[in-house]
C-alpha cells in the first residue's frame, strides 16, 4: 500500500441552502484534495479535528483514500443503509405488519442524522424513497418506481460507514445525534415518551444485530447515557364512561343511521366484553359459544385478531391481516363472558342482518369488512349526540379504545378478582394492576375499615 505523509488542511466550508445546511471538511493528501460533508458543525468539527491529531503525531496517510492508515476505512465499507437493508431483510419474515412499521419509522428517522454529503435530493423523497427500502422491496421485489431511483442512489453512496460508531470520539457522537432524532417528531418537536421508548428499542436491537453479524464490535447506543422519557402508563380515569353514559351513547349509535344500526352491538362488544377494536373486526358466528334466550350470559370464545397495519406492511397487501390474539401463541383461544345486555344486542343484530362473509358478525356498510373510517365516524358524531356539551368537551371515551378501558375499569370495581379479569381481558395480572390501578373505586373506605378492624385490641 502506497502511503504519505504530505498532508494540508483547508478551512471547513458552511453551504447553506433552503431547507439543508452542510459543512464540509477540506484536507489535501499528496496534492489531491479531500471533502467529507457533514450536516453539523459539531461532527465536521470532531472529523476535522480527529485527521489533524493523526497528521500531528506523524501518521501515514492514504492516497487513495484521504484517510490515515490507521482508520482502515476501506471504499467498500458497509453503509449505514446497506446495513439497515439488511436488518430489515431480516427481521421482515418474523415481524408482525405493525412491528414492520415501527421497525421503518424508527429506521427513517435514524437515518436522516446519519447522512453525509450535499446536493442531496429533498427530504419527503428521501423518507419515501426509505420507506420503500424497508417495505415494498421486500414484499414486492422488483425494480423501485422511476421517481424514487435517484434518492437511492444518493442514500447508498452518502450515509456514514458503519464502522464510523467505532471510531474513538465519533461514535459517541454519532450514537448522541441518533437518539437526538429519534426523540423528536419529523417538525423537530419533542415526541410522545411511549414512541421514542419505541424507537431506542428498534435501534437497540438493530445494533445488536450488527454486533451479531460481526459488523460492529459493541452496541455503541450502550456507551450513551440517554435519560428514557417518561411515560403514562396507567388508563386515565377521566376517560372512563358509567353504565348510564354507556347506554346513552349506545342508543345514539342505533338511532344515528341505517349505519349506526349495525353497529351498536359492535361498539356494545367492546363495553360489554371488554374487546379490543381489532378483535370486534374479527368476530365471527362460530365465535359465539352461547347466546341464551331467557336473559342470560351468553359465551364467547376468541381466536383470532384483524389489526389494521396499512398496506405497506401486510404481506396481503390489505390494510388488516388476520393474526393470533395479542399477547397469546398461534391457536390460543380466549373466553369472554357475555354481559345479558350484550346477548340481547347480538341476538338483534344476528336476527336483523345475518352473518356476512367468512361468518363475519360485523361487516362494513358496503358489505366488505369493517374499516376504520366506517366505524370512527359513527362512533364520534353518537358521541357529540349523545353526550352533554361538558361530557363533550372533556376526555370522556375520546376513542373507541375508552369502552374496553370502561368494562375492564367495571369488572375491577365489581370486585371481580385480578386474574379473572386479566383472562377474560386478555392481559397479564401485572399489566392489567398497572394500567388500570387508576380507575379502581370505591375501595378504599372498605380498606380502612378492615386495618381497623385488624388493630383493634
């Protein structure tokens, strides 16, 4: 390998442009000059400031690279975006429609503090032309659309090398400026804790995975003390509808439209049963165990779940894709419990429409399953109707979710024990404790009680 030591530095030039500003470092080795474009002073500066301490202390440089000896930074490097390809390529069979997306949102915006270099194409065609990387590719093959072409170029030939995290000083810089996007929405304002808590795991397990291939020595997000943003957790209790409002808003459900008549027994599912939004999606005939004539419980017993992910990220191409329930294997089932209330509603429901395709209980407007867009429409303008201006105005029952946090707050304040209602719910006993501690009334004048009965003499 040919090597010099004639090595001079220029001053860091500062471009900038409308919407990116760029500084980049200018060093000439054997009479060749040298550029690296960064989109921070701070990382030009720590680059610039790392290639003159090697020249200092009489390093031998690289003609052919720019770079001292020592750095090993070979041309054929693996990229920031070839490495997340990769992971993705990876992780993509194994994921679920859901978790693909989160694992392309924290993977987009990693990326855009990991770029070098100018003239780069603007920044909704970079994250569209990532977002197709990380989906369509997969899933599809073939070549990109025409539009994207350039951006993937240019992202292939200008994010950092991977192995730029081991570089003494830089990485830590790096993994910092990393966890810095992350915490921020695309507009630059700080993210929700729960989605940025999301991402660093993303990142995190991306990182190991590079540690696994070989491709790094050590997680270098690890070497970063980042303080977590804290999250809420627990259900807020100024959500939570009664029984009174319940019914009152279910009556604004039948009377709302020829619409809102097939769906009053859905929204009744998910105040009665306790099910989740993707789960009432899914019911089917067969579902339901038992649905008694003479006032009774009736039974269900879940199998399956229809979240909504988009269709980028299902390997249907649908918006939903059929999946075992939440936290539970393949096959899994769940009983439910059938409030009286409830098998009335179901029994109307089944007698007045049938069941539609596949014996799905609940089908769209058109006949087709049952979107988003169907039932959020209803389910907002039966709110504001139902509701007073007060009870309008406030948090109370915002979105659909709110009826599965109302049944589960009422069987808790009923006093059904903890594990019954976290099987019936379809949660873990500490999660259902911790979500729901909130929203548990009522309760606490009968615990006096009982410590002064036990401290009596």
């Amino acid at each position: 390998m040919n090597t010099t030591y004639d090595v001079r530095f220029w001053k860091t030039q500062m471009y900038k442009g409308q919407k990116v500003t760029s500084h980049t470092v200018r060093w000439v080795v054997a009479g060749k000059e040298r550029r690296e474009s960064f989109r921070t002073a701070a990382h030009a500066e720590s680059f610039r400031a790392r290639l003159m301490t090697a020249a200092r202390e009489g390093e031998a440089f690289d003609p052919r690279t720019g770079l001292p000896i020592s750095w090993r930074r070979e041309e054929s490097a693996l990229s920031w975006y070839a490495f997340t390809a990769t992971y993705v390529d990876a992780k993509w069979p194994f994921a679920s429609p859901n978790h693909r997306r989160g694992i392309a949102e924290a993977l987009t915006d990693a990326t855009e503090a990991l770029l070098t270099g100018g003239n780069a194409p603007s920044r909704e065609m970079l994250r569209a032309a990532l977002r197709w990387t990380y989906s369509t590719r997969i899933r599809d093959g073939g070549e990109p659309p025409a539009e994207l072409i350039a951006a993937l170029r240019w992202l292939e030939q200008h994010t950092i090398p991977l192995t730029a995290f081991n570089e003494p000083g830089k990485g830590a810089v790096l993994a910092r400026a990393v966890l810095g996007r992350i915490s921020r929405t695309k507009e630059g304002k700080l993210a929700a804790g729960n989605t940025a808590n999301r991402k660093r795991m993303v990142l995190n397990n991306a990182m190991e995975y590079a540690r696994e291939i070989g491709a790094l020595p050590a997680n270098p997000l690890k070497a970063v003390k980042w303080t977590k943003p804290r999250t809420l957790s627990a259900v807020d209790p100024r959500t939570v509808i009664n029984i009174e409002q319940a019914r009152r808003f279910l009556r604004a459900v039948q009377k709302h439209s020829r619409r809102g008549e097939r769906m009053e027994a859905f929204f009744g599912c998910m105040y009665y049963a306790a099910l989740r939004p993707e789960e009432v999606v899914d019911l089917r005939r067969e579902h339901l165990v038992s649905l008694p004539d003479d006032g009774g419980w009736g039974e269900m017993r879940l199998t399956n779940a229809d979240p909504r992910a988009g269709s980028r990220w299902t390997d249907s191409g649908k918006p939903r894709e059929r999946r075992a329930l939440k936290h539970r294997a393949d096959g899994e089932t769940r009983p439910v419990p059938i409030h009286p209330e409830l098998v009335a509603l179901l029994r109307a429901h089944l007698e007045r429409f049938g069941a539609g395709p596949e014996r799905r209980v609940f089908v769209g407007p058109r006949g087709g399953q049952m979107t988003d867009r169907a039932y959020l429409k209803v389910f907002h303008e039966a709110r504001a109707a139902a509701f007073t201006p007060q009870e309008a105005a406030s948090p109370l029952m915002d979105v659909p979710y709110a009826l599965r946090h109302a049944a589960v707050s009422t069987w808790l304040n009923a006093g059904v024990p903890a594990p019954q209602v976290a099987e019936w719910a379809g949660h873990s006993v500490n999660v259902l404790l911790r979500v729901y501690a909130t929203c548990i009334h009522g309760q606490g004048r009968e615990a006096m009680r009982r410590i002064w009965d036990a401290t009596q003499p």
